[in-house]
C-alpha cells in the first residue's frame, strides 16, 4: 500500500481514504492529504478552506449542502467517533437519494470524501470529538440548505443507540425532507 488507500463506496465518486500510519514508541505520524496522490486515483479537486468543529456526544449536525457555491468535503476526526454520513444529491446519478454512512474516529483514522452535490452530515458517538474537514469553495451562508436528518424516505440507520440524547441547533431541527426540498442545482 502506498500512503493512501481509496475504498470506492458503492456510490459513484464517494471514497473512504485510509493512510498509511508511521508510528513507534514516540507517537505516529501520517500524511493526511497529497494533490499528487490524489490526482492519481481521480481525485482532482483543489481545496480553499479548513474548518475544524469540537461537540459533545449526542450532537448531530447536518444534513447541510449548499446550492450555487457546493463544497466536496474530505472529513476527519482527530479525536472521538462519529458516525458520518453522505447523502447523493445529483439530479442525474443513479444513487440520487442514496446515502452512506462510516464510522470515522481518532483510533481508525480513517477520512471520508464527499463531493460537491451531496448532502452531508454527522452525528458524535464519543463524549467530545474534534472534527476537521477540507472544502473545495469557501462557505457561503446565504446558499446553505439542508435536509431532515431523520428523514424516512432515506431511512439513514444512526446508531441512535449509542446516544441517550440527540442534540440538534435550531437550524438542523427546521430542515424539510428531500421530496420537499426544491434541489435547484
């Protein structure tokens, strides 16, 4: 295996990414990101923004996707678990309304790309996480939009049982399903 391995989910474009872990008794080191590698499989996206969010456990945020301005995400956790989830979006892909969901956590150190036309979001299995993520465009708040995270004609399968409580902002508690959401893209 070279620094990355890409495991090709059964939605077209949506990868989980493994890398390679250096470690001794020191600790570990781990190349997280490489535009060669990457480009290499397929992957040619340019990243302009990092952000990094900190929850407790139960919070779940999402199912967020932006209209004019989409971003393709590469998500991480740096410490906790989440349970994260991609939900295809693209008018013309045979896996629209699908969605995908990986455990991602400090230990497994896995990462998760989501490209631009999916709805995304995740939901904290740990008691505190530290999430980080790579955009390809710049958050645009006027074009954010989102879908009920329980929505029961996707039928996610959160791992409510891992949580007493789930914990939404006021914005995620408002969003409509995707039959009543108008996909303008």
């Amino acid at each position: 295996m070279g620094k990355f391995k890409f495991i090709e989910t059964e939605i077209k474009d949506l990868y989980i990414v493994e890398t390679k872990v250096f470690g001794d008794s020191r600790g570990y080191f781990m190349e997280t990101y490489n535009a060669k590698d990457f480009k290499e499989e397929g992957l040619n996206m340019c990243f302009v923004q990092d952000n990094q969010s900190k929850s407790k456990k139960g919070v779940l945020r999402g199912l967020h996707f932006q209209y004019k301005y989409p971003q393709g995400k590469l998500v991480r956790v740096t410490k906790g678990k989440v349970f994260d989830v991609a939900v295809d979006l693209r008018k013309n892909s045979k896996t629209l309304g699908k969605w995908y969901g990986v455990i991602l956590s400090e230990e497994n150190k896995r990462q998760f790309y989501i490209p631009e036309r999916f709805a995304h979001g995740f939901l904290v299995l740990s008691e505190e996480v530290e999430f980080v993520y790579k955009c390809t465009d710049f958050y645009h708040h006027e074009d954010e939009d989102g879908i009920l995270w329980n929505d029961s004609e996707l039928g996610i399968n959160w791992p409510l049982d891992k949580v007493d409580e789930i914990i939404l902002s006021e914005k995620d508690k408002k969003w409509k399903t995707l039959k009543e959401t108008k996909l303008d893209f």
